[in-house]
C-alpha cells in the first residue's frame, strides 16, 4: 500500500469520496459523520497511512507537544494500540504495557477498548492503573482515560488544528495496516488562502 494517499472532494451529503485500496478516489463508503453544522462548507481530504508513519507522527506529537509529564511514556502501533511506560507504585516505578484495541466510531473519533494488562509481577485492577495513569501524564484535553469502563476515548473531533481544521477516522484497522481520516478543511479559509 502507498502510504500518503489523498483525495478530494467537496465535503457535502452527496458526494463522500474515499480512496480505495489503489489509491483511487471512488464513490462507496459511509457520509461524513454528522454533528458539524458547517460541514456542507468544508472541503474534505482522505488521507490513507500505515502503522510505521502513523508512529512517526505520535512520537513526534508526543515530544513537540510536551505531553510526556513527570514520567515517560509512548504509544506504539502494532496489531492492537500499546500503551507503555512507568507509573509510581508505592516507593518506586514499576514498568507497564496496555494494550488496546482500536475502533474507528462513526463520528469520526476512536475507541480504544483495553485488552491486557502487563505490570511488573503485580496483579492490579485495569482501572486502578489507568487512573494512575490518567492521573500521572499529561494527555491532550481531546484523550479521555475512563478508567471504570477500561478504556481510551479518543475525541478527534475535539483535536484543535490550525486554520479550523478537523480529523476524522474513517477507518482504523491495524491488524490489516490499514489506516484512513478525514480532514475537514473551512472552504471559507480555505479560499482566503
């Protein structure tokens, strides 16, 4: 698959343009989600990626946006989402890894739903330790650790861009690499340009 793939198409209820597996822009697929009153004045853009730039990008969103906090973290694209680092555990840190499993919603956010849990010899409650980890790093507003429900809401449409712009998930398969959004760009600015 080439990574980078791109369509466009005006965003409106008639025509949703997604990209197919070449690369080609075709007519099948589901609307845009809806919620956004202005979306009929947005030019949408499809962008198809992989796992290995995908990584790239979060690392880097990750240390540019300082949203490592007291203790580091990362988060690794594999077959499920993984979320690995250390959290304080009585006197000392002890070494995590969650791993997740990824749903695209069809409003365009992500779901991560946790799978399992690796946490040293410990046995500790999932939701014990995704508050702790809630509690312990700095995550952008639009990431939302529930810990009662063992899980990670990934709320793009609140992700605040430049000049507008909005992200949606069309697709989010990481098991079969195969990984598209949606960008919603203001034709008003978009035009101003």
């Amino acid at each position: 698959m080439e990574s980078g793939v791109l369509c466009i198409s005006r965003a409106d209820a008639g025509s949703d343009h997604r990209p197919s597996d070449h690369g080609v822009c075709t007519d099948q697929g589901d609307p845009v989600p809806k919620g956004n009153p202005d979306e009929n004045n947005d030019v949408g853009f499809n962008i198809q990626t992989d796992k290995e730039d995908l990584n790239l990008i979060i690392e880097h969103y990750i240390e540019e946006e300082g949203m490592d906090g007291p203790v580091d973290y990362g988060v690794q694209l594999k077959d499920d989402v993984e979320l690995i680092g250390s959290v304080p555990v009585f006197t000392s840190n002890l070494d995590f890894k969650l791993t997740f499993e990824p749903e695209a919603l069809e409003n365009g956010d992500i779901l991560l739903k946790q799978k399992s849990i690796s946490l040293g010899k410990l046995k500790l409650p999932v939701s014990y330790v995704l508050k702790i980890v809630r509690d312990s790093y700095n995550f952008p507003e639009w990431v939302k650790i529930r810990p009662n429900d063992e899980e990670i809401y990934v709320a793009l449409q609140d992700m605040e861009l430049k000049s507008d712009i909005k992200v949606r998930a069309n697709e989010f398969n990481l098991k079969d690499d195969r990984i598209s959004f949606r960008l919603l760009v203001p034709v008003d600015r978009a035009l101003q340009n």
